[in-house]
C-alpha cells in the first residue's frame, strides 16, 4: 500500500475508534489513555473486553 493511502486509511481507523471509545466503552478516560500510549486502531477491542471483568 502506498504511504498516502495508508496514512489516510490510518487515520480513519483511529477517527472511527475514537468515536467508538467515547460512545460505548464506559471507561472512555481509561481507554483513551490506553488508546493514545499505543497508538492503535483495535483499542477497542481491549475495552469491550474489560468489559467482562
């Protein structure tokens, strides 16, 4: 993949988990931080899955 598409497809993924985050995850301030120290699109993930803890 090109680096323009990928920077562009990246920065989807992360507008898309934000809203996600701040929407569903009601330990949106945990996950933010958790979100911006990884710098991942699958944050997400991680959090519905504290979610059964």
């Amino acid at each position: 993949m090109n680096s323009f598409f990928k920077s562009t497809f990246d920065s989807t993924l992360e507008r898309i988990n934000k809203i996600f985050l701040y929407s569903i995850c009601p330990m949106k301030n945990k996950f933010h931080e958790y979100f911006n120290r990884n710098h991942q699109s699958w944050s997400i993930l991680e959090c519905d899955l504290e979610l059964f803890y």
